[in-house]
C-alpha cells in the first residue's frame, strides 16, 4: 500500500471513522471539562465540610490557580 493512496474515501467505512472519531473528540472534550471541574470543586467541597469562613478566597485562588495550569504557567 503506498504512503500516498487514500483507501476509504467514498466508502461507508469512512463515514464510519468520521463518525467515530468525532464521538471521541467530544467525549474528550467532555472528560477534560468535566475532570478540571472535579479538581477544582475538592478545595471548595472539603472547606464546606470544616466549615471553613473564607469560601470567597479559597474559590478565587482555586480558580486563579487551576487557569494557570490550563496556560502553562
């Protein structure tokens, strides 16, 4: 098979791969979103629980924080 030929184009198959490959691009999507979510809500669930009186700043500096992972600061 050469580096060059295209062997689905125009077949079932490849509207099958299309199909599959953006089910798995948004369930990707999907996991990230919702995993950066989770971390960021464990800071803020485990000061809840200790009754903790600055919510305020423990969300703001959660957030400050996790944005600058996502930056690559």
């Amino acid at each position: 098979m050469s580096l060059l030929s295209v062997p689905f184009v125009g077949t079932s198959a490849d509207t099958a791969l299309h199909v599959v490959s953006g089910i798995v691009l948004v369930a990707s999507v999907v996991a990230a979103v919702y995993g950066f979510w989770r971390i960021h809500e464990l800071p803020i669930n485990k000061a809840h629980s200790k009754d903790h009186h600055q919510l305020g700043l423990i969300t703001a500096l959660t957030w400050i924080v996790l944005s600058g992972i996502g930056y690559g600061c």
